[in-house]
C-alpha cells in the first residue's frame, strides 16, 4: 500500500514539474507534449483525411457551379438568338406591337427567364416585360463592349445574368434593333446550396467512419508495441522469463525478436553476476579478514612507532640536557674567570678564554637546532593567516645590516600568496634561505637575492634565487641532509652547522611539498619549495608590484 502511495505521490510530482515547465510554453505545443504518440497518429490521420475530403469536395462544388453558370450562359444565348429571330421582321418594318406578347408570354411561361426587352436602334425599350425588377432601363447603342457580353447584376434584391444581343435584318448583316434577356440565379443558388449541403453531410459521414478505421487502425498497429511494454514491465519486475511473439515478418517481428535476445542476454548476465557476486562475497570475505589483520598489524607498528617517537624524543632531550649541563658549566667557570681574573691573565690566555666561550655558544645552539629539527614533523604549531610579504620585508629589516655591509639587494619578484600555516615555522623556511644566500654571496658586482612565487591549481611554488658561490650538482642532491656542506674551497670557508637547509626540508615536507635546488658554480643558486595549495586561501594576484616593493625599487 505505501508503495503505491510513493508512486501516486511521484506522478504527481511529475505532473506538478510538468504543469510548471509547459506553463511558459505555447498552448499548441503544451498539447502536443501531453498527448500520446497513439493520439497523435490519429489526429494526423484525421487532418490528412479531412483535406482531402474537403478539397475533393471544394473542388467538387467549383466544377458543378461552374457547370451549371455555363448552362445558365448557353440559356440565356439560345433565348436570345431565338428572339433575335422572331423580332428581326417586326423591328425592321417596324410592327413593334407583335413583340409584346411575345416577351411576356416568354416570362411569364419560364421560370428562369424575368425580363425581355426589345431595343430600336436608338436603344429605346419598343416592348418588354419583366419579373420582380424595378424598372427598364434604356439602352446605349454607343457601349458596343457590352455586346454579346454576359453580366451579372443586381435588380431589387434579386441577381440575375443579363446578355444584350444585336438584332439583325433577314436579309443580311444589318442590325435593326437590340435584344436583352434576364436569367435568374435563384435556383441556381438554391441548387448550389443543397449541393454544398449534400455534399458535406456526406463528407462529414465519411469523416466519422475514417476516424473510426483509422482508430481501429492504429490500435491495431500499436497491440504489438503494448504487449512488448507489458513484457518489459514483467522483465522489470524480475520475470525474466517473459517473451513475446516473434512470427511477424516486419519491423515489429524485429524488434520483438531482438526483445527476447536481450531478455536471454539479461537472464544470462544476471546468472552471471550472481556467481560472481558468490565469488566476490568470498574475495571479500577473505580480503576482509586480511584487512584486519594488516589492521592490527598497522595498529601495532603505529604503536610500537609512537612509542619509539616518544623515547627518541625523551633520548634527544635527555641527551640535549646532558650535552648543555657540561657546556653550561664550562661556559659559566670561563665567564667566572674573565670576570675575577681577567686583570691576572694575559691577553693570549683572555683570547683562548673567549674562543672556548663562543665554540660553547656555538655547540650549545648546534645542540637546540637538532632538537628542534626533531620536532618539526611531530610537534606542530597553531595554523594561522600567514601574509608572506610582510614577513619578507621584516625578515629584510632584520638582515638590513648585513645586506647594507655587503651591498646586497633583497628583490621580491612577484605578489606573494597569504598562507594558513604556522607561522614560526614559515619564516623559519625564509630565514634560513636568506641567510643561507647572505652567507654564500659572491664578491662580484652584481650581488642580489630575488624571491618570488607562481601559482598553480594545486599548489603555489615560491623559490629564493641568489648570484652567489654556486655548488656543484653533486652536491645538489646533498645539501638538505644534516651535516652536509658544498666541497669547494669558497664554501668551505662560510661558517655553519650544516642544519639549516635540512630543518628546512623538513618543514617544507609537512605541507606536502618538496624543494630541490638549481646551481652552478660561479653562477649562483636557485632554491626552490612548493606549498600544497589546501594551504593556499587566496593568490596573491599576478605580477603587480606591492607597495613595499615599489618603496623598495624608490629607495634603490
């Protein structure tokens, strides 16, 4: 029951979507879209039908009208030429009083004829008679196009066909008078409207009886069509045993044919599907139960390296703690004596004194790098609104006297992108890069750091470029690992841990990117490091210069 409840409910959400689309439509096609092919097929039908009835039976009328005008034509001529000779002789002598019976014994004997006049040469009435005209009229001998000519007019109320004929001498071609003879067109009228009425009773009778064949017609052409609905209707429902029949020699045999071939091919693939669904449900089964066991397995090896992390952790800051207590101590007893014995030592011994101080310093903070590299990827920091271009430029605030010492320019290429990232961590990255650039500088005259940024769908590729020492591709591939350094002389010769770049890498690598560095020697180095672009909000909109960079270009 709640089942045919949803269906009545979908059909009249259908109807409903339907009233709303063909509601903006013309009525014409929003008839057309809602009647059925079978409907359709009929009123074509019945259209093609219907035009040609009514054309045979306009065609029909025109041939018999003009039948009948023609007969009414050869009427009016032949009445004519007969009183042409009957009042040739008395026109002629001039016994006019012998045609005056004669024209109305002629009208008042036909039921056709109502008026007769004989003309004089001069066109004056000599005798007439007419029937429900109004009066005779005088006739023009000087209108000779009027001559033979048939007219139709209107006397009265009544229409009626008018021919003037010349009456000439028996003797030869001398015309003596005039004749005119008046048909009615009454019962030619009443004869053409019960032609046309005869005429359309019997076309609308054969009307009816076309759209009941063609009716039964098309309902005979669409059976076959309803019983494949029908079948398809069961093979819905499952019964996929359902076939139809196939002996007709036409398209419907066709297509009822390739019917049951696909109701064969869809039982034959549903068997099919079964089996392999059989067959699945046990790979499934068995995929399953390894999955659960690579499951405890990954839960085991997450554990055993979560608690591997954390002892690494406890290690480094164990060892972190044990390195700094030493080398606080060392750096304490030093300060102690060059606070109390300092005016008791010499100058080389105050030297040594001082070099042990910064080698302690420098061990010290070698020490808090690692552990910090340590923490990178394990220990993260809150995501926030990160705007690069103010960190450049505070970072360029914070190298000024090293960039101003070696005549270094800082240049920022392009916009740089807002990242939601950490932000220490970030300018981390940038810091290191700079410096890194600063301390490996070349003496050459054109000494610059550009940094600049291109977006992508995906992610956004910043890079830092530098014209300094250069490094060879071997040691390329190297440089991010801890500890290692370039093998030429000039970088052998630059002060550092060998930390930095690593420290950097790592970062980098917790926002799903990767750096790599393009260098030659002599020629300069180009770092470069993408930032997955789910860290990307906003770009930072094309080439323009920012404010800063304009002050920046001003001021050099």
């Amino acid at each position: 029951m709640s089942h045919v409840s949803a269906n009545q409910h979908s059909d009249v959400e259908e109807v409903s979507a339907l009233d709303r689309v063909y509601g903006k439509k013309p009525l014409l096609r929003r008839l057309s879209q809602r009647m059925g092919l079978q409907a359709k097929l009929v009123l074509v039908f019945v259209f093609l039908i219907g035009l040609t009835l009514g054309s045979f039976l306009l065609l029909t009328l025109r041939e018999t009208r003009d039948r009948m005008i023609g007969d009414l034509y050869g009427q009016a001529r032949l009445v004519s030429l007969t009183l042409s000779a009957l009042g040739s002789d008395a026109l002629a002598y001039g016994s006019t009083d012998q045609l005056a019976p004669v024209a109305d014994e002629l009208v008042r004997s036909s039921a056709n004829v109502i008026e007769v006049v004989f003309y004089n040469l001069e066109g004056t009435p000599v005798a007439s008679k007419s029937r429900g005209l109004s009066e005779i009229k005088a006739f023009d001998p000087r209108i000779t196009t009027k001559l033979g000519q048939v007219q139709v007019l209107t006397d009265s109320g009544n229409e009626h066909l008018c021919l003037v004929s010349p009456i000439f001498a028996n003797e030869g071609h001398r015309i003596v008078g005039y004749i005119r003879v008046g048909i009615s067109l009454e019962q030619f009228a009443y004869q053409t409207r019960a032609i046309a009425y005869a005429a359309v009773k019997v076309g609308g009778a054969l009307l009816i009886l076309s759209i009941a064949m063609v009716w039964l017609l098309v309902k005979r052409i669409f059976l076959p069509i309803r019983i494949l609905v029908q079948a398809a209707r069961r093979i819905a429902g499952g019964d996929l045993d359902t076939r139809v029949e196939t002996d007709r020699p036409d398209v419907i045999g066709d297509l009822s044919r390739a019917f049951n071939e696909i109701s064969r091919t869809v039982k034959q693939q549903q068997q099919a599907l079964r089996t392999a669904n059989h067959q699945l449900g046990e790979a499934n089964r068995d995929l399953e139960s390894k999955v659960d066991q690579r499951t405890v397995q990954f839960e085991t090896a997450n554990k055993r390296l979560t608690v591997e992390i954390a002892e690494k952790e406890d290690f480094l800051r164990a060892v972190s703690h044990d390195l700094n207590a030493p080398l606080r101590n060392i750096s304490g007893m030093v300060t102690m004596l060059l606070m109390k014995k300092k005016n008791a030592l010499d100058e080389d011994t105050i030297h040594r004194l001082d070099r042990i101080k910064k080698n302690v310093e420098i061990e010290t903070d070698l020490i808090n790098e690692l552990l910090e590299l340590s923490r990178i990827k394990t220990r993260r920091q809150a995501m926030e609104k990160v705007n690069i271009e103010e960190m450049i430029w505070d970072l360029r605030g914070m190298f000024e006297n090293d960039l101003k010492t070696r005549q270094i320019n800082l240049i920022v290429d392009t916009a740089l992108p807002n990242l939601h990232a950490e932000r220490a961590r970030v300018r981390q990255i940038f810091q290191n890069l700079i410096d890194n650039a600063i301390k490996y500088m070349n003496d050459d005259s054109a000494r610059e750091i550009h940094i600049g940024c291109q977006i992508r769908l995906s992610e956004a590729e910043f890079y830092v470029r530098d014209t300094g020492l250069g490094m060879d591709a071997d040691d390329a591939s190297k440089v991010f690992f801890v500890f290692r350094r370039g093998k030429n002389n000039a970088a052998q010769n630059v002060s550092g841990k060998g930390v930095g770049l690593a420290s950097v890498k790592s970062i980098v690598e917790t926002y799903s990117g990767k750096i790599w560095v393009e260098s030659e020697p002599a020629k300069g180095s180009t770092f470069r490091f993408t930032i997955n672009g789910q860290y990307v909000p906003a770009t930072g909109g094309g080439q323009r210069k920012t404010p800063a960079q304009e002050q920046h270009a001003a001021a050099a």
